[in-house]
C-alpha cells in the first residue's frame, strides 16, 4: 500500500517545498484544510457544519489579495476536491450521494472573497462573523425564493455561527501564526 501512494507523498513534500520558497504557505495550508475539509469531513460527515473552507478563503484574501482569493475559490474549493472526490471513488464510504457539485454557495464564495477584501483591516474574528452572517443571510434568502415551504432553522444558524467562531477564537494563534509566514 506505501508503495502504491509513494508519489502522493513525493507530490505532497515537494509541494510544500514549493510553497515554502515561494513563501506561497498561507496558500498551501489553506489548501490542505480545504481538501481535508471537502475529501474527508465532507464525505463522511463528522463535524456537520465546520467552516474550514470559509476561514481557508478569508485567510487567502487576507494574505495574497482578492485575486488570488477569487482563484482560490474556482480551483482550490471546487475543482481540486471534484476531482480527489472522483479519484477516491467509493474507496472511502460516504454518508450522501452526490459528494460536490458546482452550486450556488460556490459564487457566494467568489462574492465574499470581495467582501472580505473590504473588510480587511478588521480583525479576523470579526471578518469571520461578517461573512458568517452574509452566508447564512443569501442562503435562507435562496431558500426562500426557490422553496415555497422553507423554513429557516436559525438555531441551526446560531450554533454553527458560535461554532465556528469558537473555532476561530480558539485556534486564533495559530491563524495568526500562518497569516505571518
């Protein structure tokens, strides 16, 4: 089994020797947190609710600029995991069929990458929540253009929004830690 994923781990160190030397770091652990996120905690649903790839993309824009923040979205959130997604197949055993697909919260993503660019010189819990907040605000407004019996769940809301935060708070060291490198 070593033997048959040798190159995956070849890939992996020199990327992140890549990354580092082009002090590209922020842009490579926002990438595995994605992937960990989309290709593991996604497929079997561990933590519902855990907003990695919106922290990963607040950290991106905060670091490199909207530009890259945008890319970051197209690719990195939606392209990379479609097709680790599709590579891993049914090797690992997933809670929902259809594992990812380009959707609405994708342009969400690309609209917050702009947000986020605005509100850079808050602080990056405060970033958090506005971004938070905005999700949550498209996607019930969504739901209730498109569903005729949604029903917003705003316990829902208010525990992710305080998980999420309480994540951000907690590892608020080490996101200022990478946002440093």
């Amino acid at each position: 089994m070593l033997k048959n994923n040798l190159w995956v781990y070849f890939i992996f160190i020199f990327s992140l020797f890549i990354a580092i030397y082009l002090n590209l770091f922020v842009l490579f652990f926002c990438i595995i947190l994605v992937l960990f996120e989309k290709c593991i905690i996604g497929r079997i649903n561990v933590i519902p609710g855990v907003e990695f790839t919106t922290i990963c993309t607040i950290l991106v824009t905060l670091a490199y600029g909207w530009q890259v923040g945008v890319i970051f979205c197209i690719f990195f959130v939606t392209f990379l995991p479609l097709i680790i997604n599709f590579y891993i197949g049914e090797k690992i055993p997933t809670v929902r069929q259809e594992i990812f697909s380009i959707s609405f919260a994708n342009f969400v993503d690309i609209f917050s990458v702009l947000m986020i660019h605005y509100l850079k010189n808050l602080e990056l819990i405060y970033i958090v929540t506005i971004i938070l907040i905005f999700k949550h605000l498209i996607n019930n407004l969504k739901g209730k253009i498109s569903d005729t019996n949604f029903v917003p769940d705003y316990a829902g809301i208010f525990l992710n929004l305080l998980f999420n935060l309480l994540l951000v708070f907690l590892l608020y060291p080490l996101w200022l830690y990478v946002l440093s490198l």
